[in-house]
C-alpha cells in the first residue's frame, strides 16, 4: 500500500484507540455504569467502523481492478481484513455479557472472556499499518520518521491495549507522592485491626517494584522489536512512549501528570541512545547496551521524577538506587531473548541454503 494508504489506516486507528480510552476512564473514574449503550462505548464503536470501512474499501479497489482471492488484499492487511468481523461478534457477545450479567467494575473486567476476544481482535487491526511497513519495498532499513510513523502510531496503540489489561501492574498510574511513600517503607500507626500491626500509608514498596518490573517489559519489548528491524529515525521512542502514557493517563484521569511526562523524556533519551549506539540485528553488542541502557534510563527518570513532585528522595537507599539496576538487567535481558544471534543483513532463502553455488561448495 502507498504510505498515504497506511497513515489514513493509522489515523483512523487513533480515533479506535481513544475510543477506547475514554471508554477506560468512564470505567475508572465514573460510578454506577449501567448500561452497555454509553456515549463512550458510541465513540469506541464509531472508531472500528471507520477503520473496518477503510480496510473493506482497500481491499473493493482492488477486487474492481481484477484481482481475485487473497491477491486482493493488500500486503499486511489480511489479519485486519479476518478480525473485523471476529470482533464484531466479540462485540455482540459483550452487550450480551454485560445485558445479562451486568458491567463490571472492579478487575474482573481484565478478565471478561469477551473483552480479551475484544483486544485481540483489536490488535490484530490496529497494528495493520506495521505489517504493511513491514513487506513495504520502499521502507529501507533506515526508513524517515514520516514514513514509519503509522507503524509506530499502529504499534504504540496496540501497546495501550496490553497496558489496559495489566493495569493492575501498571507503574504509570502511581502518583509521585505514593511512590516515594512506597520506597520509604512508610507506614500508618494509626487505629487498625487488632493484632494486625500498622498498615502502610500506600501503596507497597512490593506493589510499586512489581509494577516496575511489568510496565518495564510492556513498554521496552515493542520498542525493542522495531529496532531488531530499522535503525529507527529520531523520535520514534518518544512518538510510541507519548502515545503509550494515553492509558494510564485516562484511567487515572491524568492525575499523575509528572509520572507521565518522565516516560516521554525516557522516550527522548532513548531516541538519543540510538542515535549514539546506532543498534540493530547486525550490532548484537550495541543491541544489547541500547536495551540495558534505555531501561536503566527510564525507570531513574520515573523515581527522579518521583522524588522531585513527591517530596524528596525515597528513604530507603537501597530501593531507589537498585530498583533502576534491576530494570536496566531486565532491559538486558530483554534484548539477548530477542536477539541472541547477530542477524545478516540478507538472510539465504531456504530453498538455496542447501544448494551449491555455480563453483561448488
């Protein structure tokens, strides 16, 4: 597809992915949800049709060039082509739920049956400007940022979608004064159960090192996935990283403003370690330390970001200091799993990896 194609793909996707987290924040901040037919739930909806009718369209344009069977769908998009109507049934079978169940309002909403059918189905369209860039002839292996920008756009909106359903290990939400509680192992002497002792004055330390640990592998895993593939341009961290805030910030009614804004940050220091490092599936080592190194960055922004809004340095040294270790080691990790071995710049396809050449072997 042309890149005018996949952009209009990626910008009707936006309307589907808001759709989506406005639908996020009515569950999280509004009570006494009821009904299934909301005006949120009409955005969300509006948003697939749009996008389920620009997918049709493309693959009609062809069909009345001539093209047959699969040749008329578009490279990249027959996943989006097959979920639209796995998700319109999901769709149905999510009014029903809720109909005859009612809504849920507590975490058993992540868990609804009907709502994963929901999400996958979803990924699968929403990432269809990805796949299209991926087989795109034109797309180099140092594409412009305005060429990849609706992979990225595609890709960072499908990365909400994972964020939303592990919510509950979600760093992004916690406001800086609760994570610098959390990491001072602070606790509440006030009147309680008996025998039970004091409780904490919020969330964990254990709560808070967990969710950044999860939030870590979400948000460093797609990243790291585009950069096994391009030398990614400058900016492209902080386009996906800015999108990726979305979530949480609607779920919690962009409350936690400062927390938010220190993972765009961490998205422009890792668009600078590209630059620096240069990574890719060629450069296993610089693979490797662009991988460790983001992390490590990211997550001292978020408790730098932390201490400053909250109210000064956690006080427990050996958290503050060694929880970005940890998520730098996690980043590290993360990148010999994805890349264990150099990738050659042009692999031998299979039917030639056994054949001699012209002079023999």
């Amino acid at each position: 597809m042309s890149p005018r194609t996949d952009l209009v793909m990626a910008l009707l996707g936006i309307w589907f992915g808001v759709g989506l987290m406005i639908d996020a924040w009515a569950h999280s901040n509004l009570a006494k949800l009821e009904t299934f037919f909301t005006p949120w739930h009409a955005v969300f909806y509006s948003g697939f049709a749009v996008v389920s009718g620009w997918i049709i369209w493309q693959v009609w344009r062809n069909v009345r060039a001539g093209r047959q069977g699969p040749a008329a769908v578009p490279t990249g998009y027959l996943a989006g082509l097959v979920a639209i109507p796995a998700f319109a049934a999901f769709g149905l079978a999510d009014m029903m739920w809720h109909t005859i169940l009612g809504i849920e309002t507590t975490i058993n909403i992540f868990f609804s049956p009907s709502h994963l059918g929901l999400v996958v189905t979803m990924m699968l369209i929403i990432t269809t400007p990805l796949r299209s860039a991926w087989n795109a002839p034109d797309v180099a292996a140092r594409p412009s940022l305005g060429r990849l920008l609706p992979a990225l756009i595609g890709l960072a909106f499908a990365t909400t979608l994972v964020s939303l359903f592990l919510s509950y290990g979600d760093a992004m939400q916690y406001r800086p004064a609760g994570i610098v509680q959390a990491f001072s192992m602070l606790r509440d002497s006030g009147a309680g159960q008996r025998g039970a002792g004091p409780g904490p004055v919020g969330p964990g330390a254990d709560r808070v090192a967990v969710a950044m640990v999860v939030t870590n592998v979400i948000m460093l895993s797609p990243v790291l996935f585009l950069v096994r593939r391009w030398l990614l341009p400058f900016g492209s961290v902080t386009v996906m990283y800015t999108i990726m805030v979305l979530m949480p910030g609607a779920q919690t009614g962009f409350r936690n403003v400062p927390i938010l804004l220190s993972f765009v940050a961490a998205g422009f220091v890792s668009d600078l370690l590209i630059r620096r490092l240069r990574p890719s599936g060629e450069r296993r080592a610089a693979y490797w330390a662009f991988a460790g190194l983001s992390a490590f960055a990211t997550w001292s922004l978020y408790l730098g970001v932390a201490s400053v809004a909250g109210g000064g340095l956690p006080a427990v040294p050996e958290l503050w200091t060694g929880a970005p270790v940890v998520a730098g080691l996690i980043g590290l990790a993360l990148g010999v799993l994805l890349l264990p071995n150099a990738v050659i710049a042009e692999p031998v396809p299979p039917s030639a990896a056994g054949r001699p050449g012209p002079h023999g072997r």
